[in-house]
C-alpha cells in the first residue's frame, strides 16, 4: 500500500501518520479537493446603483472569482422573499428576488460561470417558507390539499379562562427569541415557527411537502446548478404529536434564566429527529437521478448542521445509501478561538477525522467562516488570517471560504439603529450585539473608490468598513506578498499538486502546528510542511524529528507577517518560527525510483 510505502521511506513512525482517503479529482469527482466559495449576493457587487448587491454584479466579478480559481460559489437566498431575514423567508421558490435580477440574469451568470469553470451552488431553505407563501396562505385558509402543509395545532385550554384564546402547545422556544408558535386569527391555531414569525415550518410528515420540494431541486438542477447548500438541516423535523396530537415541552438547560432565550431549552424534539437522516438521503437521490438521466457530472449537497458529531457524521450516508457530500465542518469556528493552543487547533483537526466513516467515497472538509459567524481576523486576530487560510488550505479535502476572508476583510460595528439581523433586532438594544449578524456580512471591498467599490449610491444596505482603503481586492493585487496573494498561492498548490493520497502528519512542537503531506513533485516524493506559530513567543522547530534523513527545505509560501522570504533555503534541525508567523516548505526525497504510485 502507498500509506506503508511512505511510512517506511520516510521513517516515519506509523502512529503519526493519519490515514485520510482523498479520492482523485477527476471530472466525475470534481469537488473532492475543491475550494468552494460563498457569496452574500445582498453585500458582493451592486450593478445598479441601489446600495444592494445583485446577481449582474456576481456576474461583473466573475474574472476575480476565476481568477482565485475556485471551484464553485454558492450563493446566500437569492429566492423570492419579503426580506424579513434576508432572503431565508422564501415566497417563492421559482422566481428571482427583483431587486437582485431576473431568471435571464440568472441564467447568464451560470452560463458565464461554467464558461470560466466554476459551477454554481443555491443555497435551499427547506425547514420554512414566508408566510407571505402562496402554499401558507392557502393552509391558513384550510384549502384542500394543503391542510397539513405546515405544523398547526390548536393551542391548550386557557386554565384561568376556558372562554380565552388557546394557551401556546408547548414551551418551544424559537432561535429567534420567544416562544416558537404564532396564533393565527385566519385558522384560529397556532403554527411553529423555529426561526422569525414571518417564517412558518413545514411539514415534513405530509408527502405532499416533501414532493414540492423535491420538485424545486429538480427545477434549479434543470438551470444549470451544480448543488445545493441545504439551510438549517437539524430543524427539518419535530417529534411527531401523541396520539392526542400534543407536543412535548422540551426540558430546561440550565443554561440561562432568560425564557425567551433558545439556550432556555434543551431541543431535544425539535432537533436531530431520525427522519431528517432519511429526508437528506432522499434529497441526494434526486441529484443522483438526475446525474443519470441526463449524464451530467455529479450534483452535491452542502448540509448545514452543527449537530453533534455523531450525528453529523451520518450525513454522509453509509455503505447502502449516499448522504450529503459536504455536511459541513464547522469545528474551526465552534471550537478553537483566538485564545486557542496549538493543541487544541491539532485537536480540533483530528476530531473531525477521527469520526469519518471509512467510506472510499468521503472526504473531509474545513469551514473557517459564514455569513452567520464573526470574520477570521475577527475571531483569530489580524496577524492570524494567513495561518489560517493555509492551515485550511493545506488540509485534504474541501476548503470553503466565505467571501472576504481571502483579503482578511473584518467584522464592522453596528449601531443597533443601523442593524437589520432580525435575530439581533428581536434581542433588543442592550442584548443585540451578542446576536446580531450584520457586522460579517457588510458589503464586499473591491477597492478604495467610494463604498469601497461595492456600489455607487450614496447609501448601502449596512455600513462599509471604514478600513476599506487599507484592505481591499485591488490594493492587494499589487502587493506581492498580501492576504490575497497568499490565499491564491495557496489554492494554486491545493489544484496542481500531487499530493500522496493517504498520508497526512498533524503535529505539535510548543505552540507552533505542523501540517504534513506528501506529494510527487517533478518526479521526486517530496514533504510539504506547513507551519503555523499559534503563539505569542518566538519558538525554534526541528522537523527532523519526523523525517530524520531530510536536512534541508525550501520556502515556497510565507505570511504577510514572516522574517522569512520566499525560496529561503533553512535547516530542518533549526526553523525560528516567529509569534504569529506561518509559511509552507518543501523538502525533496532524492528517491525517484518510487515514484509509481
């Protein structure tokens, strides 16, 4: 086997070396090592001039997005919505938000996307609809056929006055804030809303409902797009009623004393439900079909999740059934911090490899940031965002990266005037700020014009970073060594390198992480290394300890930060790698006569 190979040439010991199934990247597998990228279509480029960004403008961009050689983007709602949460309160599945643009608009991005080589992903919203919906309100009027489209009950006696309006079902408590189900004075019930009140679930027990929205991805397959990043997954299902129809109330947490906080409450009915397992399953069928029926490369799902580990493990499927490729790993943003170890990065690493299933048809995938998380200069600090892009880039399998990371773009505050989150607007002027979204999700800085290029109206839907002159696409593009350069660098080794399959080192030495793989290099198997000063100290490295036989590696990629320069030559024995610093090395094998792997 290559892993035994290598581990005997090498020298190293076997228990260092993890074993990580990367499947080629052919046409048929072509996201296996792909670098997928998020747009927030309202913040990336406006072409209009009306302080929101549209899909002409994604279309303007396009040559940036090929030029970083991405995979393929996948974009935030771009559905028809009341905009109540920006695009997840969907009123319409099969038409475009107008002041985002047309089917036609659509339709040319994706044609002009698939000419540069990147596919395009749509985010699906399938847990709830607006309750401006064509399918709500015909269910809030009782209309036959869509009875049951949604999660109704009649609510409880009022114990002081049996005359009053109905008490709510039960406790459940929506992420939102307060409690989870809304009264309608149409149908005189209530129905459960997990996130805005404007935002009704489905219900995912009623055949009809899972057949609309098998028929929605059928539709947007048909456009052209190459899979979708499924919204808010654990919150598909909710236990079924009793045989009274009532629901359970969900116990406290201990958590917090504020009720109307969703931390009040362990979700244990209203999360994780078995049948949402088999509702991804059946969705991933429906790409695979259409992948057959029309002979097209495979189709993927992204699947939101930050369930426990566990459990979001058997969202990839198993031996029988095939399950989302990507269920996102969200562990760097959840678990490591700017108070983190290189322990605890090496940790993190090996969790989400450890729990992979032993499926030849998996890979694994890192996530550094969303449209939902605080930014990665943010959270990490400003001389961490090179690390952290080649921490995630150098891994094997999938890289996500949310749009602005690559330039080190940072959250913006917001003054709870400004802010529109309504996550952040229902918490209030003194709670807002440990809510609010919007500071991750201001408009896109492309260069030091006015709205840092994003748009020419004189006002934008959220405030532009006031650091947009010192921080954007073309200021970065003129400096050899910026955030930009280095992430590109990056993406450019992560495409073009033939990196050994199965071997993979993830080690610590005091606070500086350690990456290792392996890969063919004009014909020489060659060590990659990348090395990552956690810490705040100044610390000297010897990477001997695990090849003992290379004396000497070469350079090719340092921080914005780094002493050190490009094609330096240093002694594996004895690295100084500074607070902060991170770079990429290759040490060569004169050993060519193996090369047959």
């Amino acid at each position: 086997m290559v892993t035994s190979l290598v581990v005997l040439l090498f020298g190293l010991v076997p228990s260092t070396v993890r074993s990580v199934h990367i499947a080629p990247n052919s046409d048929s597998e072509w996201w296996k090592s792909g670098i997928f990228y998020q747009i927030y279509p309202r913040s990336f480029m406006d072409s209009d001039a009306d302080g929101i960004g549209d899909l002409r403008g994604i279309t303007q961009r396009l040559e940036y997005l090929s030029q970083n050689k991405i995979t393929g983007f996948w974009l935030s709602p771009i559905f028809k919505s009341p905009m109540v949460d920006f695009g997840y309160d969907i009123s319409d599945y099969y038409s475009i938000q107008p002041e985002y643009g047309s089917l036609a608009d659509f339709d040319k991005m994706v044609r002009e996307a698939n000419a540069l080589g990147m596919e395009v992903i749509l985010d699906f919203v399938p847990n709830h609809t607006s309750d401006e919906h064509e399918w709500f309100k015909k269910s809030e009027l009782r209309v036959p056929g869509f009875e049951d489209f949604y999660i109704w009950h009649p609510g409880r006696p009022n114990p002081n006055d049996s005359t009053a309006r109905p008490i709510v079902p039960c406790n459940w408590i929506s992420f939102f804030r307060g409690s989870a189900w809304q009264w309608s004075d149409v149908r005189k019930e209530y129905y459960l809303h997990q996130f805005s009140v404007k935002q009704p679930d489905l219900n995912y027990r009623n055949p009809a409902v899972v057949e609309a929205m098998k028929e929605v991805m059928r539709y947007w397959l048909g456009r052209g797009v190459a899979g979708y990043r499924i919204d808010a997954v654990p919150t598909l299902f909710e236990v079924a009623p009793d045989g009274n129809g009532n629901y359970p109330d969900e116990p406290l947490s201990g958590n917090t004393d504020d009720p109307e906080d969703p931390g009040y409450l362990v979700h244990i009915y209203t999360q994780d439900q078995n049948e949402t397992l088999d509702m991804v399953y059946q969705w991933r069928a429906v790409m695979d079909e259409f992948v057959q029926q029309y002979g097209v490369r495979e189709r993927i799902i992204m699947a939101e999740t930050y369930s426990p580990i566990d459990t979001v493990m058997k969202y990839y499927g198993n031996e029988t059934v095939h399950g989302a490729q990507i269920p996102f790993n969200f562990h760097f943003i959840t678990d490591l911090n700017q108070n983190s170890s290189a322990k605890d990065f090496q940790r993190t690493i090996n969790y989400w490899i450890d729990h992979m299933p032993a499926l030849e048809t998996i890979v694994p995938n890192w996530v550094l940031g969303n449209h939902d998380q605080h930014r990665v200069a943010s959270r990490f600090g400003e001389d961490m965002i090179d690390a952290m892009n080649m921490i995630m880039l150098m891994l094997p399998g999938v890289s996500v990266t949310y749009n602005g990371e690559e330039i080190g773009m940072e959250d913006v505050w917001i003054s709870y005037n400004d802010t529109v989150d309504p996550a952040a607007c229902n918490a209030g002027p003194n709670r807002y700020q440990y809510t609010t979204r919007d500071p991750e999700r201001t408009p896109f800085q492309w260069d030091s014009s006015k709205n840092a290029g994003f748009s020419t109206a004189n006002h934008t839907w959220l405030p532009v970073s006031s650091n947009y002159t010192l921080v954007n696409v073309k200021l970065q593009q003129g400096i050899a060594r910026s955030h930009l350069n280095v992430y590109r660098s990056l993406v450019e080794m992560k495409q073009t390198v033939a990196f050994v399959p199965h071997s993979l080192g993830i080690f610590v030495q005091g606070d500086v992480l350690i990456v290792l793989r392996h890969a063919n290099i004009d014909g020489i198997l060659s060590s990659i290394y990348t090395v990552a000063n956690i810490g705040n100290q100044q610390t000297t490295i010897n990477l001997t300890t695990y090849e003992p036989s290379l004396e000497t590696g070469i350079l090719i990629l340092t921080s914005v930060t780094s002493n050190h320069n490009k094609n330096d030559l240093v002694l594996m024995k004895h690295i100084v790698v500074e607070s902060k610093e991170s770079f990429v090395l290759v040490a060569y094998h004169n050993v060519p006569e193996v090369i047959q792997i």
